[in-house]
C-alpha cells in the first residue's frame, strides 16, 4: 500500500484558496458588508494644527437632507484615555483641542453617503492656533529618550568611542528617511450595529481582539458583548494594527443615532487617522581594521512622535544583531512633532535602519576596496553580537551564496561609473537584510467532522499573506490528509483567540498554536481508534499508529480505516484546542536575507531605476513556496518605494502633510518594477515554533 | 492666529436633496431602472445602491484603479464619473466577467500566477487587464508594465500581474 501522499502540506506550492472569491469580487471587506437600515457617518476634520476650537457651527449640517445625527465635542459621550493597544490615548471629539490637522471636529450621521458628505461640507469652524511642530529639524535639541516600549532604546557592547578611535579606517555618515505612509488600497473602514448593550463592529482590522479590547474599555462594557469582525482585509502593513480613534467614534456614533454605521476613512484621511512612518536620522560610525575586521559601530537614531502621545522606534534594532563586533552602541531619540502618532510600518524598525547601516559599510568596502560582499563575510556573526546567544538557526551564508551565484554578483564589472548604455549609468550594489522574529502566543482549535473534513478556527486574519490557505497545509501535514479537506474559520472574536497580524509572526504564532491543536487532535482520533472494537486498529498500540492518507493505519501491520469512520462511530465531530506560547528564550532569533540590485541610473539627472533585483532570504521552514515568494517580491518592491519614490512631505508652516493622496505621494507602479527574483535557503529552524518556521 | 472653515459644499443653496434623476444601467446583463441622486457616482452606485460590492474604492478620484469597470466595452475609473452620465451604458463589472462557475482566462490566469495578495485592488487589475488585452496592449511584458501602471498594487504583486496578463494574452491568440 503506498504510503505516499498525492498532496503533501507543508512546503507545497499551493494556489491561494480564497483566490477564486477574490478574483470574482465575491470576498467581503468590511466596507461590503451589508446590514438592515445601513447609515453613513463621515467626517469633518480640523484643516488645523495645534489649536483650540473657538467656534463650531453645525446648525446648516444638522438641517441638510438625511442627517440623523451630529456628534461633535460638545455632545460626545466622554470617555476614558483609551488603553493599549490604542494608537493613541486621547479620544477626539472629548473637548475642544486640536492636537494634529485631520483631526475630527464633527461626525455626521445621514441616510446616504452623499448626503452625510455634503453635510460634513457645511460644518464652520474657527480656531485659535499655536505655532506647530513637523519635522525632526525644528526640535532636535530637545529630543527625549522614550523607556516604555518593547525593546531597549540605548545598547552598548565593549567601548565603541575607544574602538573608533583606534580604528585605521573610519566612515560616518548621516542617512535621513522622509515620513511614509502604509497606504493600504483599502482604506480603514468600520461598521457599527448594535443590538441592545451588545455591540457588532465589522472593522478593517489586523487585530481584532484588540479592537475588543480597546472598544469595550472605553464604552464601559464587558468585552463579550462587544464582537468583532474581519474577514478579508484589504492591505494593512501596520495602519490597522493598533486600534485608532475611527473605531471607537463610530461604535459611540451608532449608539447615539440609534442605527448601524458605516464609517469609511477617504484616502486623505488615511494620512492623518492611522498612523505613519516617522521621519527618521540616522548618525553611523564605522571603525574597521585594514583587513576590513570590524572595530565598532555606532548608529544614533532620532526619530517623529507624536506630541501628546509615545511610541517607541527602534530603527537601529538591526545594528546590533547583523555583523560581528566587539563594540556596538545605538540609541534613539525622540521629537516631538504635532502629527498624529507614528506607527509600525513594513518593515518596522530595522526596515529603516539597515538602509543605514549597510549604506555605511558600503562606504567602507570602497574605502578598504573590498568587495562588498567579502566585507559582509568577513564580519559574519555566528553569535548575536548583542546578547551572545545562539541564533536559532542562521543560514545567512547560505542565502549569500545563491544570492551572489543567481545575480551573478561575482562577474560584474566592481568599480564604480564603469558601466555606461547611452545616458545612463548601470550600478550594482548589494546589502544584507535582518529583522527580529516576533513571537506571540495564538490559540487554535482543529476538529474533524464525521464526514472527515477538517475544520481550523482561530482568531488570525487574512492580510493577504495566505492565512486561508497555509493553516491548512500545516495542519493536513499532521493529520495526514489532503489540504483540500482542510478550512479556516479566521477574523472573528467568536473563534479562539489569536495574536495580531502583524510582525510576520503569524506563521509562527498560530502555525504553531494550528499545529499544536491538530497533534492533540490526531492523539484523540489514535486512541479513539484502538479503543473501539469496531476498528480495524482495536487493540493495537497507539504508538504503532499513525494518520497518513485520510486514514488511521498501523506501521507495522498495515491494517486501516479512514479517519472518518472513527470519527462517525464516536457520534460527533472530535476536535481539540490548544494554545501556543514562546517558550524558550536561550537563542537570538531573526530572518535574514542578502538582497542584491542592478540600477540603471541618468548621469545628468541622477534619476535611479531597478534593472533587477534578486534576494535570498534564510526565514526557516516555508510553509508554501508560492504565497511566501509572493511576499517577498512584494518586500522588494516596497525597499522600492522606500529608496527611489515614498516620501510624505510635510509643511510646517501649515503644519500639516502635504499630498495627502496616491498622486502626490509615490507608490511604485507596475513601471517602476524591473525582473525581481525570490529565493529561500532550505532551512529548518528547530527552535523558533512548533513548525520550524521562523518567519512571516 | 485666527482661522477658519466655511461652508464649501456644493448643493442647491436652499440645502434640499437634489431631485431625483431617473436612469436606466444596463449592468452585468441585467437592466437596473434606478431614481439616482446626481451626485452619487457610478462606483458609489454600484457598492451601495445595487449590491456589487466587488468593484473597490482605494481613493475615489482616480489615482488607483481600484474601481476599474467596463463601460460599453472601455476601462473606466468609476470613481470618476457619476452614474446619471450613464444612461443605457452598458457596464460590466467584476462579478460579470466569469461565465456562471467558469473563470475568465484573466481571472485564472490570476489565480495561478498569484497575482493577487490582499485581493482589494484585484478587481480593478483585472478589468484594467482584460481591456489592456483587448486595447492590443499585452505584447510584452514592458508593454503590459506600462499600460497596467494604472491599477496601484500595495501588496505589490506587479511582477505575476505582468505574467497573468501574458498568459491570458497568449491564451486569446
Ligand atoms: S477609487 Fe477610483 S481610481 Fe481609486
Ligand atoms: S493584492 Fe493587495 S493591493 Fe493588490
């Protein structure tokens, strides 16, 4: 009998299984979702920074066709400070301060959404203003440490002053990364129904306890009566992570006009509701030896936050993990600025640190005259160069090697302006990536039907990493059937709780949480098998058992029975729930990757253009190659738009972002793209999950 | 310093609903006879007013293509034009585009190149694709590049839209 499966699980390249709804339109955001007696609230938002309202007029509002309701500071319920994970503290709507421009100074209630829009045009204001804050440059001599936060904000190894000093080579460099925005192409959107003191909100949310969380706190209810709901999110990338102002202001609207609402962020104010990338500067210094053997390293980072509230940054995260030094210091400090609260975006943190830490040993390869890549080699950490611990895995060479060999790294032509075509320069340049693996606990149940199907509910979120489709991979890898067989239930507080989608920790946390559930479960189905009389497996050893096939089948005897049967004897589905947790904290855990470029770029002009791009990322074991390369090439893109096009501008005599859209803000385009290639390092992480994943 | 906001809105200076305007969408197939708000646009009226919500809004003024429809066999931005300019216009949407269970060779192509993460600017990709094809436009993968750098991908699938795209081109040929 053959014992091999047609469909193995993990590690199959599986189509994306809810890609038939998308490609139909059939999948429901949150904004599709359609209830009885529907109204539409919109927003009227302080043109303002840093102001106090002197004068609201909302009488013509109130009066214009189809408006139910008008909530503005004067007859908002109040409401405590928000508690984590709020973005922000501060409710708008609760007095009259204007903390950042966007802000709402009205909420508009109306039958359709042309009505409640054109009312939201007939609020008046005036205000009285202060000078404001937007960029780093205007405070950076009184920037501040922030301590509370999930990472240290100074480190230091050995003695980097003594180390750079001593150094025969020295580069420092300044690097500045302008404001960006996640953008997602969904904008947030949140609709509200209450039904007596229990409340329903369906919200673009990453996190949709959280949001429970957040809401039930600050409308004095008891979490259960509040449910939230994500099926499909259109994008995120950290703008629906944390739980923003929007979210808690229509639930209080709904309750208030008596009707369901639906609130949908326009683009505009996507810039200044749900956070951004903060302005970050970054000072490096490298000190090497001849032979290009690291002496030390210093990265100090200072960064935007929000005036009235804090968020912590850690862009030089990277800086202390990537090489081997004996030397490392970083710190961060913080401006305060009268924006709205940064936030996470793709990719936090050593996203923006490790432009500038590679940037500078770049200097210093063509300082030594070292090939860039040799230099990485000879500085390779086998420890974390900051904890001394082990990493729990690393194939950070490897990923060099196919890297180099893909891109053909070593038969390029090295010195720089010695490639020409017509006008423009041809460059080839490479850089290592790393970021901190997050692990955060999950809770998955796995139960399987009398009829043998399976059925995984937890929590998660379908982002568009392919949630719906490699749960169950991981767990007909266990259960020893066909992924086919295998469906999620996923973004409703009704199911098991799972973490946030954000971090890339989702394959890990509840793969792991999925996968810890379907052992238990495949436990159960063994010992119901052999302790039933009725099976063919009555009275064997479990341990002589096991799932493979869609059947229950002895190793040594070869005698079976379909998994369903042992479920429909039992008389009702059998199923098990499991939580998993971090447990181990005795290795450094990171992905890594090397990710290497050929640009085309102007001579006269300077304007820089992607020929190709190949990267190669050591991330553990992938769940399934098709959806994690598509995430990958979409990482490129965005290193893309973060080195040649994003940037939010701000102006502050107006105190404000300026091209609050898609036209003046660049986002890459399918022009902007050249050859891209993604590659992963076969590699088994036997420490990081329960899957030996490590990332995404 | 003092500043203030007034009164921009646009409508009738008395603050009534404008009237009612009658108007017959000829919409995936089916003939929709409507009395539309003229300021509602065709994607608003779509989503809202007629139950297919497949075609999305990213930005509503013309910046990503996220509400790329077919209007008497061209890509339109719906977002950009209001539904009362379309009387007897003929509009397919994405929940017109398969044949019952049967996939347009786009949107297969679609599935199996993985052209699609989040899925929210999908729909409009597709349309925007299945008229670039017929535009003639689908020669090359540069060509296709250009004439699909309407529809704005964040999840940044750019590189199998451009494969999906030559699929369902060669498939047509
Ligand atoms: S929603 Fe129409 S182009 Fe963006
Ligand atoms: S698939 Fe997410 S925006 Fe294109």
């Amino acid at each position: 009998m053959s014992t091999v499966l047609e469909r193995p699980g993990i590690g199959s390249p599986l189509d994306r299984r809810d890609g038939r709804v998308k490609v139909t339109g059939r999948a429901d955001y949150t904004a599709d979702v359609v209830v009885p007696d529907l109204k539409y609230g919109v927003f009227a938002t302080s043109p303002v920074t840093k102001a106090r309202i002197v004068e609201l007029d909302t009488v013509a509002a109130q009066r214009a066709p189809g408006v139910r309701y008008v909530m503005t500071h004067r007859n908002a319920p109040r409401v405590p400070p928000l508690g984590p994970p709020a973005a922000i503290a501060l409710l708008p709507l609760q007095n009259d301060r204007i903390r950042y421009e966007g802000q709402p100074i009205a909420l508009i209630v109306a039958d359709t959404l042309e009505d409640a829009t054109y009312a939201a045009g007939l609020v008046s204001a005036r205000f009285e203003t202060a000078p404001a804050r937007t960029e780093i440059a205007q405070g950076l001599a009184n920037a501040v440490k922030v301590e509370e936060g999930y990472d240290e904000p100074d480190t230091r190894t050995g003695d980097p002053e003594a180390g750079l000093r001593a150094s025969a080579v020295l580069v420092e460099h300044l690097y500045t990364i302008g404001y960006r925005h996640h953008n997602p192409m969904e904008p947030s959107a949140t609709t509200a129904v209450w039904d007596g003191d229990r409340l329903t909100l369906y919200d673009a949310t990453q996190y949709v306890y959280g949001v429970r969380g957040v809401v039930a706190q600050a409308l004095d209810l008891p979490p259960e009566n509040v449910r939230v709901v994500s099926h499909f999110l259109g994008g995120g990338f950290g703008s629906k992570g944390y739980v923003w102002p929007h979210q808690v202001l229509t639930a209080l609207a709904a309750r208030e006009a008596g009707c369901p609402v639906k609130l949908v962020l326009t683009r505009a104010q996507m810039y200044t509701s749900c956070g951004y990338q903060p302005e970050t500067r970054h000072a490096v210094a490298i000190g090497a030896d001849r032979d290009g053997t690291l002496r030390a390293i210093t990265h100090d980072v200072v960064y935007a936050n929000s005036a009235a509230e804090e968020f912590p940054e850690y862009a030089a995260a990277g800086t202390r993990s990537m090489y081997a030094c004996p030397s490392i210091a970083t710190t961060h400090r913080a401006v305060k600025v009268d924006l709205i609260n940064p936030t996470a975006m793709r990719a936090p943190n050593e996203g923006m640190g490790n432009f500038a830490l590679e940037s500078a040993l770049d200097e210093l390869a063509y300082a030594l005259n070292v090939d860039p890549l040799e230099l990485r080699l000879r500085n390779y950490a086998g420890r974390d160069p900051l904890t001394g611990k082990p990493f729990s895995s690393k194939k950070l060479r490897e990923a060099y090697a196919l890297g180099a060999e893909r891109f053909g790294w070593a038969a390029r032509p090295c010195a720089p302006r010695s490639l020409r075509e017509g006008d423009e320069l041809i460059g080839y340049g490479m850089a290592s990536a790393l970021m901190t693996t997050y692990r955060m606990p999950s809770t998955a149940r796995v139960e399987m039907a009398p009829d043998g199907t399976v059925t995984i509910a937890t929590a998660s979120h379908e982002i568009g990493t392919g949630v719906r489709t490699i749960m169950p991979q991981i767990a007909a890898d266990v259960l020893g059937v066909d992924p086919s067989v295998v469906t999620i239930e996923l973004g409703d507080t009704d199911l098991p709780e799972a973490a946030g989608t954000f971090g890339s920790a989702t394959t890990v946390g509840v793969g792991s949480a999925v996968s810890t559930a379907a052992t238990q479960l495949k436990e159960r189905l063994i010992a119901l098998a052999v302790a039933d009389p009725h099976s063919p497996l009555h009275g064997l050893a479990s341990t002589d058992v096991e799932l493979i096939g869609g059947e229950v089948r002895s190793r040594t005897t070869g005698r079976a029975e379909p998994c369903a049967g042992v479920v429909a004897r039992s008389g009702a589905a059998v199923r098990a729930e499991a939580t998993w947790s971090p447990s181990n904290d005795e290795y450094a855990m990171f992905g890594f990757g090397a990710v290497f470029v050929e640009v085309r770029v102007d001579a006269e002009l300077g304007l820089v253009r992607l020929r190709r791009c190949v990267g190669a990322y050591s991330a553990g074991r992938i769940v399934n190659p098709k959806t994690a390369a598509s995430q990958m090439t979409g990482a490129m893109i965005w290193g893309i738009g973060q080195a040649l096009l994003e940037r939010s501008e701000t102006d502050a005599n107006v105190g404000r972002f300026v091209s609050k859209n898609l036209a003046g803000y660049l986002l890459p385009v399918n022009a902007d793209v050249g050859e891209l290639e993604a590659h992963f390092v076969d590699e088994f992480d036997p420490h990081a999950s329960a899957i030996r994943a490590r990332h995404r | 310093m003092a500043r203030s906001i007034g009164a921009p809105a646009i409508g009738p200076a008395d603050g009534a609903r404008p009237a009612g305007i009658q108007t017959t969408l000829r919409v995936n197939g089916s003939v929709r006879r409507l009395e539309l708000d003229p300021r509602a646009t065709l994607l608003d009226t779509l989503r809202e007013r007629l139950g297919l919500p497949g075609t999305k809004k990213g930005c509503d003024r013309g910046e990503c293509g996220a509400c790329t429809v077919h209007v008497n066999g061209r890509r339109i931005n719906a977002c950009m034009t209001l539904a009362v300019m379309h009387d007897g216009d003929e509009i397919v949407t994405i929940e017109g585009l398969a044949r019952g269970e049967e996939l347009h060779a786009v949107q297969a192509a679609f599935i199996e190149h993985d052209a699609l993460q989040c899925g929210y600017c999908t729909a409009g990709q597709i349309m925007s694709a299945v008229a670039c094809i017929g535009e003639g436009h689908a020669g090359s993968a540069d060509e296709i590049r250009e004439w699909m750098s309407g529809n704005l991908c964040r999840c940044s699938c750019y590189p199998q839209i451009v494969a999906a795209v030559q699929t369902a081109a060669q498939e047509r040929t």
